[in-house]
C-alpha cells in the first residue's frame, strides 16, 4: 500500500494500531484493509512522519547519553606515543584510545559529571589517575589511530576525576609478586564543556544481542533510566538478565553468572604501542553476565530492566573474556562490570543519580 510505514498491536486498547504517512495514503489504506475482511473498528490509524534510525552506537550525537562512542586523547603529553608514519616509527604521534560513555549523572549537589571507564585514561597516557585528557565523538567514523587535530572530532569535555588505582596490592598467583595495581572501582569521570548537552538516559540497539551474539549497530532509541539496583536484587529478587550499551558491540545482555567477582588483568601501560603488556591490574567488586562485548565498550553503561522502568543502571563494562579477538561472539562470551555500590564509595562524593528525574 502506498505511504504505509508500519503496523502494531496494543494490547490496552485491543486495536491493531496501523501508520500511514500522509492522510491521502491513510485513506486508501483503510480501505483496501477493510476490502480483505479487517473491520475498521479494530483499527486505530495515526499519520506518522518517515522511519529514519536516529544514528549508530559511533556516530555524532548531541545530547550524549548512556553507551555511545568516545574517545580520550591528549596532544600536550610530552614526548607522545611511539607510532608508524609510512614505514618508520617517529615520535610526537597522539593517539586516541576508544571507550564508550557510561553515564550522564548528577551528584546531591546537583554537579553534572559523565562516567567512563579509568582504565581507558589512564592506558592511554601511562599515568596512574590521570586527568586533563581532552573526551570527544567523532564526526565521521572514528580512526583510532588518531588525535584529536588529526581527526574530524568534536571534543566533548576534559576528564576531571580519577581516583588512582591502589598500589599496596595483594599477592598476584601469576607471578608470586604484588600487583602493580588493584581497585574496587575501574571508574572515571569528565566534566562537559560549557554550552555541552546531555541527558540521563540510555541508548538501545534495534536488535539487541542475545545469546551470545552482538547488537545491531543502529540505535532504536534513548530509555529514560529508573535509578539504581544491585546485582543481587536483580539476579536472585527480579530473575532478570543484565544488559550494556557500548560503542563496540551495541546492546547485548544474558544472564548474570556471577554478582561479586575479582579478575587478574594483563595490561599496556601505555596503550600504543602494544608490544608485550607489561602491567598486572587486579580489579575486584565485578559483576560477570554472559554477553557479547567487544574493545570498545570499555566504560558502557551496564543496566536491567525494571517494572514500569524502563531501565535502572547497575554500573559500568571495564573488560571481557572468552576470546582473544577484537569481539568476542558465542555462549561463552562473558562481560565484566564494576558495580554502582562499589563505584560510589571509590570515588567518594556521596550519592550519585543516573536517573532522568530525581530529587536531591
């Protein structure tokens, strides 16, 4: 039928819901439904403008919300990174590394920060708590071989705080040597620019990954986000699944397999090159769900859903296992998140809202 653009059923008000784009194609269609034996009565008909997805998990996006693409990069770090240029390695080559958003909070005094993921700050520069890194979104598709003047990016804000991974560290088994470092909370938080928008609320694939499989890349829209549950209540009260956002893999979820959990990471330290990792990170205070991940989603926005909710944060993905790719697809995928109950008290300024509407 001409100018049709979509059909659904509510269930509230037992009609088969119809969409038509202009009120000449809506006419006609009525018609020629009603022509096969479909009672107009059990119609309700809207005139709804063109379905257009609103954009992919990489793409520009004002406001920011939770899960999409970002990048952290410095151009005054001295010397730089080590990098090719054609077929020599020069100096002085600023790298981006990628992560996703986490995020858009507010504390009790109503100060407005966004969440990613620490390890992605301070891999990039080398430097334990690192801050002043400039955050962007791309324009175009990313490179991430690439700074910020060196890429088409809109830089965002500048990270602000990042409190520095512990170095009085337990015993690690790999090597029967301390830890280089230890937390209970991979997590960082920037400060946007003045005139920057945003908003608390959580971007969703079209086609959500399942079973092991990742998200479709175009966003089916931005969810209004309830507030804050733990792990537990969600896993063993609710009997839901947990679920992330991030720029590399979408929206995956599975089920929660472990609550609390701690994991050994091998890491670079700086992040480029990456030759052999050299830097033993132990992070405790993590929540394990069978999911699809990718390098990438470092720092995206981990979540369930909710009664009447839709969404409520759980916290944010620092790292995966299952495969030694870029993306890790199949039943054994696994990603890891720090939990919110962990995240406040690491970064010590009291209760923290993700939630759309609050009161302080």
């Amino acid at each position: 039928m001409p100018g049709w653009l979509g059909m659904g059923v509510s269930i509230r008000s037992n009609r088969v819901h119809v969409t038509f784009a202009d009120n000449a194609s809506l006419t006609q269609g009525l018609q020629v439904i009603e022509s096969i034996g479909v009672p107009t009565a059990a119609l309700s008909a809207e005139i709804g403008g063109p379905n257009v997805l609103a954009s992919g998990w990489s793409d520009h996006h004002r406001p920011t919300f939770a899960g999409i693409y970002i990048g952290v990069a410095n151009e005054t770090r001295s010397p730089g990174a080590w990098c090719f240029v054609g077929t020599k390695f020069v100096t002085w080559c600023y790298l981006s590394q990628p992560g996703s958003l986490g995020f858009n909070i507010s504390t009790a005094t109503g100060t407005e920060y966004f969440m990613t993921a620490s390890h992605v700050v301070n891999a990039l520069s080398g430097q334990n708590g690192a801050v002043g890194d400039t955050v962007f979104q791309p324009l175009g598709r990313p490179n991430y071989l690439c700074g910020i003047s060196a890429c088409v990016n809109d830089p965002i804000g500048t990270i602000t705080v990042n409190p520095r991974w512990d170095v009085n560290c337990p015993v690690n088994h790999n090597t029967g040597l301390p830890y280089d470092y230890c937390t209970s909370a991979d997590v960082a938080l920037g400060t946007y620019f003045p005139g920057e928008t945003h908003v608390r609320a959580i971007g969703i694939s079209v086609t959500g990954g399942v079973n092991g499989n990742r998200g479709s890349d175009p966003i089916n829209n931005y969810y209004n986000l309830k507030g804050v549950l733990s792990p537990e209540y969600v896993n063993d009260t609710l009997h839901h699944d947990g679920g992330k956002s991030g720029a590399s893999t979408g929206t995956t979820s599975g089920p929660i397999v472990e609550e609390m959990a701690e994991r050994d990471f091998l890491i670079c330290f700086p992040a480029f090159p990456c030759v052999v990792p050299t830097v033993w990170l132990h992070e405790t205070g993590l929540t394990v769900v069978q999911a699809a991940w990718g390098s990438g989603d470092s720092g995206g926005a981990a979540f369930t859903n909710v009664t009447n909710g839709p969404y409520a944060a759980m916290g944010i993905v620092v790292a995966g296992e299952g495969s030694a790719a870029s993306v890790c697809t199949g039943a054994t995928c696994k990603f890891f998140f720090s939990r919110w109950d962990q995240i406040e008290p690491r970064l010590g300024l009291g209760r923290l809202h993700p939630e759309t509407i609050f009161s302080p």
